[in-house]
C-alpha cells in the first residue's frame, strides 16, 4: 500500500544519521497523511504550499509551549550533571524574571536569550553547561511530550494538524469541539508540566515549516522565514536583502491589490537589493557581457537590471580533485546583476521580472499540492 502525502517532492531517506542508522531506518513517521519529522533539535512537520482559512466550520487554532526547553528541565528537574539540582531553581528564577516582562521589551528578549543559550550550551564542549546527556534528555523528551499532544488531538473527529513545530501544534478544528480541545490540552499541561499558550489564526499562507504568514483573528500578521520583512523582527546577523519581495507577496495575500502593482510602485529602491558572501577562500567576480572579470567585495550587495553582468562565486578546488581547478558558481544564474556597494542616490536600469517571480512563489499560486508516494516500509 502506498501513502499520498501533501508534501514536497523530497525523497525519504532510508537511513536515518549515521550515528545511529543501526536503531532505526527513517526518523519520520507518517500518520493519516501527516509527516512528522524528528531531529536532533526538535520535532517538525507541516502542510507544504497550502492555504488555511478559518471558517464558519473551523478555526485555526495555534498552541505554543512557554519557554519549552528551559521548562522541561525546570519542571522535570533535569540538569547538568556537574552542576547539581540547584541549576533548577536558578533556571527557574531566571524563567520568572522573564515573565515579569510584557514580550517585545527588550529585558523579555535578553532574558530568552539567556534561558535559550544555557540549552543551547550545553551542547557546546567549550561551555561551562556542557553535558551531551542533558541536551538529549530535554530534545527527546519535547519530542515525545509533543506526540503525546498531538495523538490526544487526533483523536478529535475532523482535526486537522497544519503544523508541528518544535515547541508548538497548530491545528484546524471543527468549531463544535473546541471544549474538547481545550479539555485535552489542560489535561496535557498537567501531565507533562508545560504550559500552553494560545492563538487562534483568520488565514495561514505556508509555504513550509519554516516560511509562512499566519493573520491573527484580531487582525495582526505574523511572519516566519521568506515571509519576513520587518526590520525590528529580523536580527541584525540574519539576510535583509530583497525586502520588496515579501512586502509585495503579504500585499497581495492581504487583498490589497497584486505583486506586480506594489512592485512596479514601490518607491524606497534599497529594498530591491540582494546580498551575496563568499569565504575568505573564495572570491566573487562580476562577468561582462564581453567575458571580462571584475571581482567584488565578498559582502557583496547587488540587484536585478536589465544590463550589467553575472555573478559567479570561484571556490577553490575540493580535495582529491585539484587537477580540476577552482570551482565555478553562478549566482542568480540567468539574470543580470549590477552591484551597489558604495550606495549611489539611485538604482538605475531595476529589472521588476525578477522581483515579481520570486513574490508569485510566496503567494503560493498555482498547484499548491506535490504528491509524493511513499512505500508503507518507509513510512513505518
């Protein structure tokens, strides 16, 4: 018997990671259509390209763990095996401190930060909460507490998981059964000693785990991933090229009017620039259209343009294959670039085409369903 999977095209792996393809063949199991994947940092699955709407029928109902990781070990009291049980306590006030804090504050976000970082830590040789047994402990005990949530909610006649997420579980249920989620999910955080947090979606626009827009009932947006665009949600380490793009999708999964029209009328141009980097061991070189190599910076800004040059990235060769010379990379192969690293008043020559493709993509148009067929073996 074969399984139908709303899924991308990906191929299931029939080992899983080497340190351990002798316990098991594939970390993922399939259940009434659903993948959940399990790694070394947490649980995952989702709807691939779909979209998800509330309803007379249904909401969607999303449930996030506080703080997960730090609690699964405060509330289990798991620690670090050199550091004793007084970790706990002290996790625990940290924890409090915490929540004395509205979120988006910046004493909110220092304090995750230090609650995350002890987890994150301990699996870091050089740091003082060093300990591999710790790590896996609150990993693979997250991973079991969110299955044991998730298999209570199927039960639930017409649920519907759209995404497992680490320290979350967003569903669509059937608008009678709210009481019946909500018995289960208190009974959830009694058993497990968690507490969950709760948010209820108008629309979801996923493009997978890890990319999507969700619209709160209450009107607000949230943005994960691709979809990010807000320069106070993304930190100052993480890509702020391209902005205009995901603007342009939300613009039009909002109803305000289409890609091309925000696009083509955007006025502040620095959102069109992309960026590219290359190791010290590489270099990036700009290609004329007679063939002549300029190199660039290796934090290179650039954009789309009806003239200029190709990108490529020239990488050393691998070892064991140096009679074939450095390796070639081209960089948004097919399209003309022309780089903006001393930031002219203007951007000349903005070839929209680019812009507007990469925005249809985040809008999730066309086929939003790729079946892939797996063997009943592989899905065990």
């Amino acid at each position: 018997m074969k399984l139908l999977l709303m899924l991308k095209k990906v191929k299931v792996p029939k080992k899983s990671y080497w340190w351990n393809w002798k316990v098991a063949t594939c970390l993922n199991v399939v259940i009434d259509g659903f993948r959940f994947d399990f790694g070394v940092g947490g649980i995952h699955g989702s709807l691939i390209n779909s979209k998800v709407f509330s309803d007379e029928e249904y909401e969607v109902v999303d449930a996030d763990v506080s703080s997960m990781y730090p609690n699964l070990g405060i509330s289990n009291r798991v620690y670090p095996e050199h550091l004793g049980d007084d970790f706990c306590d002290i996790y625990e006030d940290v924890y409090n401190q915490r929540k004395s804090y509205a979120k988006g504050t910046a004493e909110n976000a220092m304090l995750k930060l230090a609650l995350n970082g002890v987890y994150g830590d301990s699996n870091n040789k050089f740091s003082p909460f060093y300990d591999p047994m710790y790590t896996m402990k609150i990993t693979i005990n997250g991973q079991l507490s969110l299955c044991l949530l998730a298999e209570k909610l199927m039960q639930i006649e017409g649920l519907q998981i759209i995404q497992v997420n680490t320290d979350g579980i967003t569903v669509k249920l059937p608008r009678g059964k709210r009481s019946e989620y909500d018995s289960i999910c208190e009974a959830w955080q009694k058993q497990v000693k968690l507490q969950l947090e709760f948010a209820e979606y108008s629309a979801m626009y996923i493009r997978d785990v890890n990319n999507y827009l969700a619209i709160y009932t209450n009107g607000k947006v949230k943005r994960k991933g691709a979809y990010q665009y807000d320069r106070k949600e993304l930190g100052w380490h993480q890509n702020q090229g391209g902005l205009v793009i995901p603007m342009a999708a939300e613009y039009e999964l909002l109803g305000k009017g289409t890609v091309e029209e925000f696009i083509c009328q955007h006025t502040n141009k620095w959102d069109f620039l992309l960026r590219t980097k290359v190791p010290r061991s590489s270099k990036l070189v700009l290609v004329d259209e007679d063939g002549v190599e300029k190199q660039q910076q290796n934090i290179c800004r650039y954009y789309m343009s009806h003239s200029g040059g190709t990108l490529v990235k020239i990488m050393p060769p691998l070892a064991g294959k140096e009679d074939k010379g450095d390796r070639r990379l081209g960089i948004e192969v097919g399209w003309k670039v022309l780089t903006c690293n001393q930031v002219p008043t203007t951007l000349q020559d903005i070839n929209y085409e680019y812009y507007i493709e990469q925005a249809n993509k985040l809008t999730l148009k066309g086929d939003l369903t790729e079946l892939v067929e797996l063997e009943e073996s592989d899905a065990d």
